[in-house]
C-alpha cells in the first residue's frame, strides 16, 4: 500500500463547495411569507404540443372563473389571478392551515407558430385547458409529385 502525504488546503476547498451547495439548497426552498399568513404560490401547469394545437393545462382548484385572466401579448401567454382566503370565522380554532391564497402569475413563451388570434380557454372542475392553435404554415404541407 502507497502512503499518500494529506495536504489540507486540497480537501478545504471540496468541502466549502459542498457547504455552499448545501446552504444555497436550503435557503432556495425556504418559504418566503408575503404577509403573516399569506405564501406566494403558482398553479401547477402541463404543456402538451401536437401537430396542429399546443395545449396549457392548469390546476386552479378554489378559485372562481371570474378571477382568473388569461392574456396573448407579445407571443406570451400570461396567466394571472388570485384565489383569495375564506372569510376567518372567530368561534373556529384552527390547528392548521397549510392551503396557499393570494396572487399568482405564470409567463410562458409561445412558438412564433402559435395563432394567438385564435386561443381558446375552458374550465372545468379547478382544471383550466387553454387550446393555442398553430398557423396552417406550421402545421405543413404534403407536396404532390407529379409526373413529368
């Protein structure tokens, strides 16, 4: 077996990195409140493409049709609204309130294909479906050989 001298200032350097890493994981996920009793929070979102639409489900349970906007500017979909807190009854203690309210506001960028002129929204059961269909260019076309 080989001796090997430990050198000190080779291993310090590894284990700060690894610190660092470690403090930035931790302050990263901590819970920043907005208010006392309020936490900023985003619905969760599943984009799907096909050949012919992109399709942007949301899950917004709790919160009213009425509350939510759905805006197309600048080849971005902005969603926004806010699922505000139940009124506070006095008599009732709680034990535990873990449901998140206030504002949310979600960016994403659409393909230079989308028809924004065309985008679709429905919601259903605190699922919103935003339908963005693309433009004929995208969508291709079959080019016919013909004979000479």
């Amino acid at each position: 077996m080989e001796v090997v001298r430990w050198r000190p200032r080779r291993a310090v350097p590894a284990l700060y990195g690894e610190w660092d890493r470690t403090f930035d994981h931790l302050l990263r996920s901590w819970p920043t409140p907005e208010l006392p009793s309020e936490f900023s929070w985003n619905p969760s979102v599943d984009i799907a493409e096909t050949d012919d639409e992109i399709v942007v489900k949301a899950e917004i349970p709790g919160v009213s049709k009425d509350d939510i906007d759905i805006t197309v500017d600048n080849n971005q979909l902005i969603l926004s609204g806010e699922k505000r807190q139940e009124v506070e009854e006095k008599e009732k203690n709680y034990y535990r309130v873990e449901r998140s309210y206030g504002s949310f506001k979600r960016i994403f960028n659409l393909p230079s294909t989308a028809d924004v002129g065309k985008v679709e929204a429905a919601y259903d059961d605190g699922v919103l479906t935003i339908q963005i269909p693309k433009t004929e260019v995208a969508r291709g076309k079959k080019v016919e050989i013909r004979d000479s």
